[in-house]
C-alpha cells in the first residue's frame, strides 16, 4: 500500500456507515425520550404528591368544622 493507505483503509475499517450512524441517532433519541418520560412520570409523582396532601388537609379542615357545629 502507498503512504497513506493504510490510514485510510483502517479509517474505513472503524468508520460509521450512514445505516449506523441513522440508528445511532435514533438510539439517541430513544434515550432522550425516555429520560423525558422518566422525568414526566417523577413530575407527575411530585403533583400527586402534593394534591394527596391538599386533599388531606381540605378533609382534615371538613371534620373540624362538622365537629365545631356540632358543638364537640
């Protein structure tokens, strides 16, 4: 081989083919994806969260203001 071709020959031995390199991106994206679900999903968690508390203490509030009238 000349000079050079050896590099070029190993260079095109250990390059991505477009086919490769479209399914890399796509692996990619599927990724990105997914970290946003996961980070949806924990949001959502987190407002459940937060509305089971609120629904807590509007029942909590409920019960105290029944057993005011009531004269307990």
């Amino acid at each position: 081989m000349r000079e050079g071709g050896i590099e070029k020959y190993l260079h095109g031995q250990f390059s991505l083919t477009e086919e490769e390199k479209k399914k890399l991106k796509e692996k990619e994206k599927e990724k990105e994806g997914q970290n946003s679900l996961e980070k949806a999903e924990e949001k959502m968690e987190e407002a459940n969260k937060k509305i089971q508390a609120l629904e807590r203490e509007r029942v909590k509030k409920e019960i105290e203001e029944g057993l005011r009238k009531e004269g307990l």
